[in-house]
C-alpha cells in the first residue's frame, strides 16, 4: 500500500530547517541550496558547474548528512570502467564450491556525488545513466535495483585538465613551438607548479599565451597554462590533405566542418573524409618579443671554456697603463688579454720579438702563471706600446687554437638572413663554421658581408671549386657562440623561435633558407624544397602561415617534401621575395602572358563545405536559379565562394537601391521579383486568388488589392535581411582553412600527456604544420545532459562571505551539520514528501504557458526567421517541460502554497532548459550564452504571464 503524502506544512517547515542547517556550512548559496532542494524533491538529478574551490563535494556531503541518507563519491577520470560504478561479479568459496557473488559498487547508495563526469569515457557514463534513469543497475545479465531515494549531483568544472597531446609534440606557445618536454622543463625549473595529485598537475608559466580560435573564426592572443595527466590507451595520428599530422587521446576534441556546421568531433570519432578547421593563416602578435640567451650570457658561458678578453677588459687595461705608458701597472693576464686582442698566437708574438726557443718557453710560462720575469714584462710592454690595439670599436674576442672575435651584434634582418643562408647551404661543426654556394654567387657574398661587418668574425679561408666556392670560419668558441645563443648545430634543426621573429627578420629567413634550397617553376606556379628534418619542415610552415601562405608537405622515404603552389606561390613571391629578383620578374612575366600550366591560380585544396540548403534558400529568396551556385554536394572552391558572396552582395546592394515605395504602387510585379516572389506565393501567404494578384500587377492603380503591396514590402524587408544573415554566414566560413582528413591510425600508449589550458575559449594550435584546432575539454553530449532536471551553476562568493568562510574554516572548531528528519524515517518521509510535490494543482493555463516557453525554444523547422532559428540547432526536449512543471511544483510547497504560480515557473525556467538547448554557431560567434538566449526568447510571454496574473 502507498504511503500517504506528508501535510503540506509539515513538508514546508521541516524544508525550511533543511535550508537553515545546510546554511551553516555552505555559505552565500542559497539559491543553490533551493534548486538543489527542489530538484531532490522532483525525483531528478543535478548538475553542477562551477570552478575548483567553491565547496561542491562540502554541499554534498553535507546535503545527504542533513538527510539522514547514506552518501558515496566517484572521481571520474579517462580510465573509469563501468565496474568501478556499478560493481563487479566475484569468484568466491562458500561451502567448498567456488560460486559468483556481485560486488556493489558506489552507485548503490542514496546520494552519489560523480566529481569531473565529463572526464568519464561514454561507456562509463552510460552506466551511470542507466542508473540515473531506470533507478537499476545490470550487470551481468543480471537487474539489481537501487534504494529509494536515489539522487546523483554531477559536477563538471570550466577549467578542465584532459589530456591530449603526448610529451614529443609540439604546441604553438608565445608566438614559437614548444614541445610538452621543454614547456614542463621550464615549469619544473620555475618552480611554476599550481596543483599536482593523482598523478595530474597544473602549471603556471607567468606570461605564457598561445593562439585561440575565437566564434567569429579568427585566432586571439590569450594566457594559458599547461596541464599534464596520465593517459594509457590509443593515441589517435590523424594526418590531412595538406600533409599536417598530430597525435591525440582518444578523447581528444577536434573542431570540424560537416557541411558548413562547425562541431566539435572527438579524435576517436574522426574518419577520413571528415574536414579539420585549421588556421590559413596565423596572425602577428601585439608583441613581437625574441626570447634568447643575450650575448652576455653567451660569452659568460664561453669563458668557462675558453680564453675570453671582452671589451670592457681593454679598455680598463689602457686606463690603469695610461695607454701603455705606465708598464709597471700590467700583470701577466693583462699583457696575455693585449695579445689576444693583437690576434697573435704565442708562437707568432714570440717570432715577432725575435725570442729563443728557450725564452719561448719563458714567455709562455709568463702568460700562464704569472711568474715573476721583468726582462719578459719588459719587452711585451715595449712591443705593445710601440703596436697599440684598437679599442675603437666594440668586440669580445676568445682564443683556443685560433683566436677570433665577435661583435656585440643585434638580431637585424641581415644577421637572420646570414643564419638562414647557415642553415641551408652551411654547417656548424665542432670546431668550424662552412658555407657553401654555386647558383648565387651574390648571396655568398653577402652571407661574407655579414660574417666580417656584423658578425665581426674573421674568414679564415674562401676556396674555389668546380662546385662553387666555400667559406671556412674556423673557431671552435664561435661555433660554440652559435650554438648557445642561437641553437643553430649541424643537425638539421631550425631553431623553433624563428616563429617569434618580426615580420622583416621571418621574411628575409625565409628569401634566404627557401631560395637556397628550393626549385622554383615559375611555368607550372609552384615551389619545391625537400628536407631530412620533420621539425625544420614544421618550423617552416609555421613560418609560411605566419604570412598567410598553405604550404603542402609531403613525407618521402628519406625525405620531406614541402610544395608552395597555386595562388599560395604568388603571394610568396610578393610578400617574401627571391634573392634574385630575375626569378620573380620572370614569374610575373610568365603569369601576365598566360604561360602558366594552369592557366590561373587553381589551389585545389583550398575548399570550403557549405550548408547546401543555405545556397539553395539564398536562390529562393533573391529568385535566381541554383545553377549559379554550382555543386549541391556542399564542397565550393574558396575562391568560388568568395566571388558568390561578393555577387549577392552586389545584387542585395542593386536591389537595395531601388525606391520600394514608388515601385510597389507603379509596378509591383517587378517589386516582387526584386525579393523572389512568384504570383502563387503571394496569394498563398496573403490568402487570396491567383486571380486576384494577377488583376494587382496588370491594373495597381484600378484593381490593386492592398494586402498585395504590404506583403511585397513587408517580404522584401524579411527576404534581404535573411540573405545577408546568411551570406555573413558564408563568409565566417571563408576566414579558416578546412584540412580533408586522408589517415587516422592508432597505436597503444602509456605515459604522461599534456595539454594547454586557456581560459575563455578552451582550445589552441598544436601539432605539425599546426594542425587543425585542439580543445582540451569535451562537454556532455545533448543526450545525456537531458538526463539532469536542473544544471546548477555556483559562482564566487562576495567579500563578505569570503570573510565568513575564512573565518568558519580556520578557527579551532568548524561548524558541522545535524540530522534533520528523523533517524530511521528518513527514507520513508522523502517519498511521501516527493508524493506530495506530484499533487501540487497546476491550472490548465499555468500548464500551456510552460508548453509555449518549451515551444518557443525550438527552432523552425520550416527555417523561417526567428531568434530561435538563429542562435539554436536544438530546442528543449520535453523532458525541459517536465523539468519546469515539477520544479515549480516543489517551489511552490517550499514557499508554503499547494497551488502553482507564474512566479514559480519563472524561478526554474533556467535551470531546467540552460542545458537542454543546443547553440548554434552563429550565437557562439556573437558571444551568446544559453542563458541570454533563453531569456530573450521567453520574455515576451513571461511578460504577457506578469501583466496578466501572479498566481493561478
């Protein structure tokens, strides 16, 4: 037999002792404390979204404690199976036979806190939701039911820590690539650690930002940090049409084109065929800012090898000799760092002043002791004062088998291109500096330019060969020098902060490295350079986005080749140059007399998937026929798209010009071709005979019907304005580069992964070529969001409350809370309490009010203009009026009334639909919430509801 429902009363008081004991605790929340009684009352589950350390687990822990009910909590994370939820069949002795008995698992409790749900796999969370949903669990085969009440509060934080990227990958950081290694280096070596437990930490860069994709589909400087958490299972290569490629988790989202809706798609979910949104083009920071070891720094770390005299040395030489003509005051180092700067050996100052093989000894005794030797002193002295070194110009010098110098040079387009044409045609050895050239022999002799007036460093010897001609540096300090200021070595790497280089200096690089390297066929518009290196061929095509340039790598057997082709090979020459300008004279020439292969720009993988019905509603609403638009398979050529968008524009603009008023009344036939009105159409959407429009066109000033006109003009007004709505739609598309996935492969993985964090946006630039765009978080699917009554978001506390919280949780004893229903009657009370809240009287009114704020939510499916057509793909479900109808029913018995009130629907309208519709795009690019949205929409008829009456 049923239990009857509680008095209303009873049900009223003892609530209010609930809200005032869990208040004890949780400070500041009390609107949280509400909608979480309400939704515990309805029979539903919960879902809270707030940031770490705003007492989630305290308010559910406390909430079941004031209950009465036993309270368990799961920790979601990636490797969560089902077993660890639900339980598990063992294997176990009873009466000498080995039998299964079933395993709870920490679902069967009354009040289940699932920490971070949005972290769990979809297996996990299905099981969950079965629970949620069917109040049983199967395992097995077998059906175990779970006590009543059974209430699950779910949180999900905004600052999600999943991991994506394995360590060896690369992330686009301040303005230059960074692999995981280097970055958690950097942080451990900071000490930049924020949180670390269960195997997960958060690091703190100070100043570290990355490149975020924005809604309106462009990229946005923001602040970020890095993130690192265990991972085994699949990693995910995906690799595209261009030849970027990246390695994820499985859970990984990525953002996609399907058909022109942007979507996030979880790496596991990607097939071939699927479009990546990557970057076209990467945009140039607000401060350009070249992070390396300074010269200083560079000739510190030198000196601890070598013998290094810098320049400030020299000059106090000469202050304390008053230029040499004091020699009592030099020391043997001094009269040593006098012959470095002389760039004389030992051997050749002793041959100069005519010393014996014994006095040679003597000599080099001198510079490396310091012994006592007035005669040795007194020569060198003479011999220095008679050949004075030049101070004049600022230089460091260091001697190991040779002595050299360096300037104190800074980072000039000049300096990069010597570095690019190193890179290329030169190496760096262990003990020498080469370079080589045959085709340019002019920028050979700028790269020697460099070398003796920059640079400041000697040749030390040029050969001719057959070949070409070859420069000798030899130096093993500066190839050294090179190495740590730079990190330019002989294995092929290009140091990845070329990425962060001034827009001059990236340009002159790449004119050096790319011409010296590459075959340009200006016939066929392409460019075509190979490289042994995967990273060097990632930092170059960073490089080439940073100018808006899509470059097509390709990997070969020993190889990588990298193509520049199409209207990607123009803007190369016209933005970066050649370093013979013949070359691009004689492209330009060949483009103007249509020499060209092509015969024009044609980039075959710069397309674009368009909504087909978008292209075939713009033709319906201008009336023009759909051929215009090409493919209906939704694949258009950007190029394509860009001069469609133009030509609406252009029609939308003539039509616009045209006097509406004048040509309505005079000739409305050609008034309604000007929005793509057909005669059925206006009779249909007026009411009226074909007839009747008819008579309206042949005679508008005897026959014309009013009705006619309005609805011309009224249509024309709608028609253009959805043709722009939609065209700047099409346009967003253009701004971003989609990527055809060609490969996804996976292979097993054990290890640490890590990502970054950004607030705001959630998603950054990683992986070769950059490719496509990385979001670090996956939120619930639609269909299981649905599964929660309410979605309860908690907020900062004030100051004040702040201060109570301090103050509560610091002192000696810290409040606690008491049971509030009766031991052992607990269970029994809250289903007659929740029998109760279902005999709440709801008047018929009241019920179609929440059927029409349900419906007003949902978007049209006949695509006419409306809010919700424009910022929602999905509708509230009817779960979303469930949801309000017994949330207000529990209100209402909160606030001590048995009958439902328009206030009560208004109080839970939020809380029941912000998670049940969808957005759309374009509502994500004009930065539109779900609660804006959902209060813009209902406002009229919340309206109409207030003016009306308070309470049925």
């Amino acid at each position: 037999m049923t239990a009857p429902a509680l008095p209303p009363e009873e049900f009223r008081k003892t609530v209010a002792a609930l809200r005032e004991e869990l208040a004890r605790v949780i400070v500041g929340q009390e609107e949280v404390i509400e909608q979480l009684l309400v939704a515990f009352f309805a029979g539903g589950h919960v879902l809270l979204e707030g940031v770490p350390g705003l007492g989630k687990t305290l308010l559910a822990k406390s909430f079941a404690q004031t209950l009465g009910l036993s309270f368990n909590r799961i920790q979601c994370t990636p490797d969560l199976m089902p077993a660890d939820i639900l339980g598990t069949q063992l294997v176990v002795d009873r009466d000498g036979r080995k039998v299964f008995e079933f395993s709870k698992g920490p679902v069967f409790t009354h009040i289940l806190l699932a920490d971070e749900i949005n972290r769990a796999t979809p297996k996990t969370q299905s099981a969950l939701l079965e629970a949620m949903a069917e109040q049983q669990v199967t395992v097995s085969g077998t059906t175990f039911r779970l006590d009543e009440p059974f209430f699950v509060m779910a949180t999900q934080n905004p600052i999600e820590m999943e991991g994506s990227l394995p360590l060896d990958e690369t992330v686009l950081v301040n303005g230059r690539l960074a692999r995981g290694t280097e970055l958690l280096a950097e942080a451990k070596h900071a000490g930049a650690t924020i949180r670390a437990a269960d195997g997960k930490a958060l690091y703190h860069l100070p100043g570290l930002w990355t490149w975020t994709l924005s809604p309106h589909g462009e990229l946005e400087q923001r602040p970020c940090q890095v993130y690192t958490v265990p991972y085994q299972g699949d990693l995910f290569r995906v690799k595209t049409r261009t030849g970027r490629e990246i390695r994820v988790t499985a859970e990984h989202p990525f953002l996609v084109n399907e058909q022109g809706q942007i979507r996030w798609k979880l790496a596991k979910e990607l097939q071939a065929g699927d479009y990546l949104v990557t970057p076209g083009a990467l945009p140039q920071p607000a401060e350009e800012r070249v992070e390396l070891m300074t010269h200083q720094e560079a000739m510190e770390r030198l000196a601890k090898r070598y013998r290094v005299v810098r320049h400030e040395e020299l000059l106090g030489i000469m202050a304390r000799s008053e230029r040499l003509t004091r020699p009592d005051r030099l020391t043997a180092r001094d009269l040593d760092s006098l012959r470095i700067a002389s760039r004389l050996t030992k051997r050749q100052l002793a041959q100069r002043l005519g010393l014996s093989r014994q006095d040679y000894w003597q000599l080099v005794r001198f510079f490396r002791r310091g012994t006592s030797n007035r005669r040795i002193q007194s020569m060198l002295a003479g011999y220095f004062h008679q050949h004075p070194v030049d101070v004049s110009e600022v230089r460091d010098l260091f001697e190991s088998w040779t002595i050299n110098s360096v300037k104190r040079f800074s980072i000039t387009p000049d300096v990069i291109g010597w570095l690019g044409f190193l890179l290329s045609d030169g190496t760096v050895g262990r003990s020498a500096v080469a370079a080589f050239q045959k085709n340019y022999p002019e920028a050979l002799d700028a790269f020697i330019r460099t070398t003796t007036e920059q640079i400041g460093t000697k040749i030390s010897d040029i050969r001719h060969t057959p070949g070409g001609r070859a420069v000798w540096i030899r130096s093993k300090p500066l190839a050294d020098y090179l190495r740590l200021r730079f990190g330019v070595t002989r294995s092929g790497i290009i140091p990845p902060w070329m990425v962060s280089l001034p827009q001059e200096h990236r340009r002159t690089f790449l004119r050096y490295f790319i011409s010296l390297e590459s075959h340009c066929d200006p016939l066929r518009r392409r460019i075509t350079f190979v490289q042994k290196r995967k990273q060097a061929v990632n930092v170059i095509m960073h490089l080439l986005l940073l100018e808006g340039i899509i470059s097509w790598a390709r990997k070969r057997p020993t190889i990588y080749e990298l193509k520049i082709q199409g209207e990607d090979f123009q803007k190369f020459l016209d933005q970066v140059g050649w370093i013979e300008r013949h070359v691009v004279e004689r492209a330009q020439r060949q483009w103007s007399d249509g020499r060209s292969s092509n015969g024009h720009d044609y980039s075959p993988f710069r397309i674009v998937p368009v909504p087909p019905q978008d292209l075939v509603r713009i033709c319906d609403l201008l009336g023009i026929n759909s051929f215009h638009f090409g493919s209906k398979r939704g694949i258009v050529s950007q190029a394509k798209l860009r001069q469609l968008i133009t030509d609406v524009q252009h029609e939308v603009d003539l039509r616009q010009r045209e006097d509406l008023e004048a040509l309505v009344s005079q000739n409305p036939r050609k008034a309604a071709r000007l929005c793509g009105l057909s005669l059925p159409d206006i009779a249909e959407g007026i009411g009226i005979s074909n007839d009747v429009v008819w008579k309206t066109y042949t005679a508008p000033a005897d026959h014309g019907h009013p009705a006619v006109s309005t609805y011309i003009k009224q249509q024309f007004t709608n028609r253009i304005a959805e043709v722009q709505r939609l065209t700047a739609r099409l346009e967003r598309l253009t701004q971003v580069h989609y990527d055809k996935i060609v490969n996804v492969t996976t292979r097993p993985y054990a290890g640490q992964v890590f990502g970054l964090t950004v607030p705001g946006s959630q998603n950054y630039l990683a992986g070769f070529g950059a490719c496509g765009i990385s979001h670090n978080t996956f939120p619930l699917p639609e269909a299981q969001l649905d599964r929660f009554l309410f979605k309860i978001f908690i907020g900062y506390p004030s100051s004040e409350e702040l201060s109570r919280i301090i103050r509560q949780t610091t002192a000696a004893e810290t409040p606690s809370v008491q049971q509030v229903l009766p031991p052992r009657e607990a269970q029994g009370w809250i289903l007659r309490a929740r029998r109760l809240a279902r005999e709440v009287l709801v008047a018929t009114p009241l019920e179609e009010y929440i059927v029409r704020l349900v419906d007003s939510t949902r978007p049209s499916d006949d695509g006419a203009a409306s809010p919700a057509t424009r910022f929602l793909r999905y509708g509230a479900s009817p779960r979303g009026a469930q949801a309000i109808l017994l949330g207000a029913k529990v209100r209402a018995l909160l606030h001590g009334r048995v009958n439902v009130s328009v206030d009560d629907v208004d109080r839970v309208l939020l809380p029941a639909l912000n998670h049940r519709v969808v957005l759309s795009f374009e509502a994500e690019a004009d930065k539109r919430t779900a609660p804006d949205i959902l209060t813009e929409l209902t406002a009229p008829l919340r309206k109409d509801a207030l003016g009306s009456t308070r309470a049925v």
